[in-house]
C-alpha cells in the first residue's frame, strides 16, 4: 500500500487509530477498577486470570492472524477484531460471578489481538521503515492517551457507579472503529499460491496453551514442582517439537522457522519478552499497592497512575521522530531501558504518594522511549512478503512475556504475603485468632483475606459496625495485611527491574541497521539485506555491536 497517495494513507491511519485507540482506552480504563470489580464478585485467587486470559487469548490471536493476514489482507481481520471485543466488552459487563468475567475477557483479548496484530502490521503495509518510526511513536501515544484517561475514568466509574459501565462506555465508540475501518481501509486481493497451515495453527496453539496455563497455577493453585505443572511443561515440550517439524516441512508456515535466523529478529523478540514479563508483570501489580496499601480511592488511583502515562506520550512522541530523522535507534531504546530500570527500582522503595508519583513519572519517561523500537528493528530487518508473520512474531513475544511474567509475580507477591504475614504473626505484633473467643475469631477471620483491602468503603462501614472491643484488634489486623502487601509488591517491583537489567543487556547485542526509506527487502542496501534475511552474518553471532 507504499503507492497510495500521502492524504489516503492519512486518511487509513485515523482508522486504524481509532480502532486501537478503542482497544487501548478498554483495556486502560479497567486496570484500576479491577481491584474493586474482584472485591464486588469475590475470587482474589482468580484475580490473574482475569488478565491472564485476556493476554493468552490475545497472544494466540496474534500469532495466527499474522500469516492470514499476509494472505487474505488485513481489513477483514481488523473488522473482526472490532467486533469480537465489542461482543467481549458487552458481556463482561453482565457478568455474575469471577469465572464469567474470565470467559469474556477471553473473547475481548481475541478481538484485541487481532487489532493490534493487524493494525501495526497495516503502518508496515503503509510507510516504508524510515517513516514507521514516526508512525511509531504516534501510536504508542495514542496507548498513552488511553493509559492517562482511562485508568482515572475507570476509578471514577467504579466510585461513583455501577461497576458494568467500565465495560460499556466506549461502545459506541467501537461502532465508530467499525464504520471507519469499513469505509476508509483498502481491500487486498487474496494471494493465490498461499495456502493455510492448519497443523502448524493447532500445535502452535498446543504449545501456548499448556505452559501458560502452568506459569499461571504454579505456585498458586498447584505447587511448582507437582505432577500438574510437570505434565503441562511436558504438553508444552511434545506439542513444540510436533509444531517445529511441522513448520519445517509445509510450504507455507504460520510462524516460518526462517525468522529465526535472522539474528535481529531473534534478539530483538527476546529482548521484547523480558521487557514485557518485567513491565507487565510488575505495572499491574501497582493498583494494589496505590489502593491496598496506600488505602487510595480507585479514582484518585488513576490520577497517581496518569504521571506515567503523560510521560510515555511525550517520549514516545519524541522517539518516534528521532528514529524518523536519523535512522538509528540503538542507542534511543538502550536509554529508554535504562530509564526503565530507574523507574522500576524507584517502585520498590515507594512508601509515600510523592514517590509513588515520581516513580510512575520515570517509568513512563523510560517506556515511551524504548518500547516502540522493537517491533521497528522486527520490520526493518525482513521482507515485505514476511511483515505481517514477523510483526505478529514481535507481538508474540511481547505477550508471552507479559502472560508469564503477571503469573510469576503473582506467584511472588501471593508467596511474599503468607511469609511476611507469618513473620508479622510469630514476632507478637499480628492477631492470633486461635487465641482468641470462637465466636469472634469465627467474625474477624473472613478479615485475613488482603482482598478486603481493595474495597474502602466497604472496609470502613465493616469496621464502623464492630462492637468497640474488636476495633483495635481490627486495626491490628488491617495493618499487619497492609505492610505483607507493601513487602511482597517491593518484591514484585524488583524482580521486574531484574529482567529489565537482562533486556538491557541483550540490547547491547542488538545489531543496528538503518531504518530504510524505501519498500523492499530488509536494510538499506542489497548487501545488508542479504546478511539479515536469512543466514545471520558474523556480526550477529553474539558479539556486541556498538550503537
């Protein structure tokens, strides 16, 4: 599409921003609320899944919309995103119990993956390298825009309203999405000579499915070493060696293994996971502390998390036209981590507002710099014919790692509670209910559970209506459950800036081509192209190159 005029690719580029807009704005307005939409329906065990699924169903969407959309085009894929999340949305909305709003979140992250995979796949269809990085930037804004509005709305919605508005509001939006896709994007001929791999759909399926269902119960609902988790690892393990052989055999490969060799897209997937298991992971930990800890309103914790959002707005602004300018990007995504991993450290040490502020403020500094490269360098370094499989590979990894790394801090948040609390227990300073009367160890233990944390207005009208004997204890209860949930998220946070150290140093690994100007083959000359599109030439063997 490199050969429609500049104001019809403007004119497809509002329709596709609106379309992602109205899955970012979806996605960012119930981060925030979510805490108290658990605490509304009961099941804090289940509170991962709820975006657990979301991300699984989404990776999965991704992945397989890639290649069939390099086939059948991508304006039937994004139309049928918009509308699969919009069916999502609305029954997410109805949900009666945990386990509904975990099967429609699930349809609302297929209708997401198949908007984000298409949509950053069509700015590669559009624009040629050069310019993608200013595209680039522009679209991480508008997640920046929808990560500013939509957490304070969503706390305001649950605050002031029935929490189903925070599903249902931007609907009409959607409808919007719809229209302007339909009417504004392209239609692309089907290619005749590509078939369908089905197989390769299937076990790739099969090999997502089993290990994040097993990242999601170790340690929570099963032990890490119990024969549970083992046997989804070893469905894992078969189903991937099955899929390899088959992707090495059809014509047409749903996720081609020769992506691979391509020493940029290795790396720069790899560092995209780490990235996005580190960030996600911890970041959706932090309405717990904001609300939990810190007893902040739902909407007064949007407006603690909207520093970080106006923050990558700016520097994903910023980025996006350095890149344009110059070509390069090494060097913006190396002081992006960086910034990352300041931010990210700053958040273990948080224990007031003002720090909590300043660390969103860094983190978002950091985000809005590094995190558009990535799926930039995946673009840059393969063919045309390969954009939307590679875009969809890049979008892949990121969510891999986002499932994984949200179950993994679960799995050390939930571990650094029950040690902290019976730490706290065992020094004299909590409250031993065996200890106390039956009849009011029987009242106060449904109060051990840190999910009554999240709900302040219920916390409060429970404790008001305690006889005056049971205040103090009360209180003793509430703050040994407060400082276990500040010292297992200090946990969580940290782990997160590890893995950011360790995709900062793949970084330094990363081989640097210069964004080209032009449509055709990767690089910006016949002889770079042919060093990474395919055999991956000495310099991406491992050594470091230089920014």
């Amino acid at each position: 599409m490199e050969h429609l005029s500049y104001k019809r690719k403007i004119t497809i580029m509002i329709a596709i921003i609106a379309a992602m807009f109205f899955s970012a704005i979806n996605q960012t307005i119930v981060g925030t609320a979510l805490p108290r939409i658990i605490a509304k329906l009961g099941g804090m065990d289940y509170y991962t899944w709820v975006i657990t699924i979301y991300l699984l169903t989404s990776t999965i969407a991704t992945v397989l919309v890639g290649k069939l959309s390099d086939i059948y085009g991508r304006k039937p894929f994004i139309l049928t995103g918009i509308v699969l999340f919009m069916i999502g949305a609305f029954m997410a909305g109805t949900s009666m119990d945990i386990f509904q709003l975990i099967t429609y979140r699930g349809i609302q992250g297929v209708g997401a993956g198949i908007i984000m995979a298409t949509a950053f796949t069509a700015v590669g269809d559009l624009f040629a390298p050069r310019e993608r990085g200013k595209w680039s930037g522009i679209m991480m804004s508008v997640f920046g825009f929808a990560s500013v509005i939509g957490p304070a709305l969503g706390g305001y919605i649950v605050d002031h309203f029935e929490w189903h508005w925070v599903f249902w509001v931007f609907l009409p939006l959607g409808i919007v999405a719809f229209m302007m896709i339909l009417t504004m994007f392209p239609k692309v001929e089907r290619k005749p000579s590509e078939s369908i791999d089905y197989f390769g759909s299937l076990f790739l399926t099969l090999t997502i499915v089993p290990m994040l269902l097993a990242f999601s119960w170790a340690g929570t609902k099963y032990a890490w070493g119990s024969s549970q988790i083992f046997g989804l690892f070893a469905c894992t393990l078969v189903a991937l060696v099955i899929f390899i052989w088959v992707e090495s055999r059809v014509k047409s490969p749903v996720l081609p293994l020769s992506l691979f060799k391509n020493g940029i897209v290795t790396i720069s997937n790899v560092i995209g996971f780490i990235m996005n298991a580190g960030m996600m992971g911890a970041l959706m930990y932090t309405p717990f502390f904001v609300q939990g800890v810190m007893g902040i309103s739902p909407t007064y914790s949007g407006y603690v998390t909207m520093p970080m959002s106006i923050g990558m707005v700016v520097t994903s602004a910023i980025s996006g036209q350095l890149m344009t300018k110059t070509g390069k990007y090494k060097r913006i995504a190396i002081i992006g981590i960086i910034i990352m991993v300041i931010g990210m450290m700053i958040m273990h040490y948080m224990n007031t507002i003002s720090v909590t502020l300043l660390s969103m403020i860094v983190f978002g500094f950091g985000l809005g710099l590094g995190m558009p490269v990535f799926s930039l360098t995946v673009q840059n370094a393969v063919s045309p014919k390969d954009l939307g499989v590679a875009t969809a590979s890049s979008q892949l990894f990121r969510n891999l790692g986002g499932t994984i790394g949200i179950a993994v801090m679960g799995t050390i948040m939930s571990t650094g509670m029950t040690n902290k609390l019976q730490e706290i227990l065992a020094s004299g300073r909590g409250v031993d209910l065996s200890k106390l009367d039956p009849k009011v160890a029987e009242k106060l233990a449904a109060f051990h559970n840190p999910q009554m944390l999240l709900d302040q207005p219920k916390l409060a009208q429970i404790q008001a209506a305690l006889p005056p004997e049971l205040q103090t204890v009360f209180s003793r209860m509430i703050d040994s459950l407060r400082e276990a949930l500040s010292y297992s998220l200090a946990n969580v946070f940290l782990a997160g800036a590890v893995l950011l150290v360790v995709a900062l140093v793949l970084t330094f690994f990363l081989k640097e081509i210069p964004l080209r100007t032009g449509s055709g083959g990767p690089g910006p000359k016949p002889q770079e192209a042919a060093e990474t599109d395919g055999e991956p030439s000495p310099r991406l063997s491992g050594k470091p190159a230089n920014g």
